[in-house]
C-alpha cells in the first residue's frame, strides 16, 4: 500500500478500507475528485468574527440613566456581544500530498450549496474537458429573496479577476462564468 500524504495523520487499516484524515481547520461542505487534474476539490468555512456589524448602542437620557440601578448600568454599558459568520473557500488540494494548492475565497453571506464536475465536449475538436461547478447561495433573511451564483472554475485556468472576491492564492484555480 501506498505510504499516506504528509499532510495527513497516520493511515488507519482497521476499517474496511485504509483511512486517512487531514486537518481542515474549518468545516467541510463538498468534496469533488478531479482525476485529469489529479486534485480534490474541497468546500470549507471558517468561523470569524463579524467587525463591521456591532449592535447599535443606544444613548441613554438622563432620566433613563436615574431611573436604571447599578447593574443594569454596568449592563447597557457593556459591548454588544461578538457576532459570528461563516467564510467559506473552495480549496484545492494536491491528490498525493494533499498541499494546497490554491484557494478561491466567496463573498460575504455566500455560501456553498453544491459542488459537481461538469465534463464539456469541445463541438469543434470533440475534446472533453472537466470543470468544478459551484452552486452558491446568498441568504439573507426569510423576507427576502435569496440570490445565488454558479461558478464555473477550471484547475489549469488562471485566476479570474474580480474585486469582489479574492483571488486564487496560485493559477491552479479558474474562472467564474
């Protein structure tokens, strides 16, 4: 048997078949195999702290101020408490070493809904080439409508240029059509 990626924890062989597990540090949504590319395709989110997006604090009148004891003093003057999102990227690892190989960041609020490899025949040379298909979701609350992306991305491709997401960290990653 083949020895396990270095990237990974050792391989385990008391199961059905041999098992190894590598270190995300996030949570995972989708895995795609890309065998042309010899490559995994892998959706993940990170739990960050939202900054921009405190709660209001409210000024407090005079009278307000009289009328509250002193715990409830202490309360409002508090900071609002930390509010969370999810990030999610789609990574790309190598198939052997499981190194990342690049990494393609989503917007704000947008999340991974599914993830496919999508096999296009070139009517021309009747070639057939393999691209990752992310289907997103912005959710915004339920009384508003959700809207959503299909990014169409290419492991030999070089990165898409667009100042609303960042960029691939290498031109392994594709495109969005």
């Amino acid at each position: 048997l083949e020895p396990h990626p270095r990237e990974s924890r050792p391989t385990k062989y008391d199961s059905d078949w041999p098992l190894s597990k590598m270190l995300l540090k996030g949570t995972p949504h989708g895995v795609v195999l890309l065998p042309a590319d010899r490559a995994i395709a892998v959706a993940v989110s990170v739990r960050e702290q939202r900054l921009d997006e405190a709660m209001p604090s409210e000024e407090l009148t005079e009278a307000e101020r009289a009328a509250l004891d002193e715990e409830e003093t202490r309360r409002a003057a508090r900071p609002p408490p930390p509010r969370w999102r999810e990030a999610y990227s789609v990574r790309l690892l190598d198939a052997e070493s499981w190194a990342t190989e690049a990494s393609y960041a989503l917007r704000e609020d947008e999340w991974v809904m599914c993830m496919r490899l999508l096999p296009l025949r070139d009517a021309a040379t009747r070639a057939v080439t393999h691209r990752l298909v992310v289907g997103t979701a912005i959710q915004q609350g339920e009384d508003r409508m959700c809207c959503g992306r299909l990014l169409i991305l290419a492991p030999d491709d070089s990165p898409p240029s667009s100042s609303s997401s960042s960029p691939p960290t290498k031109t392994k990653a594709g495109g969005e059509g």
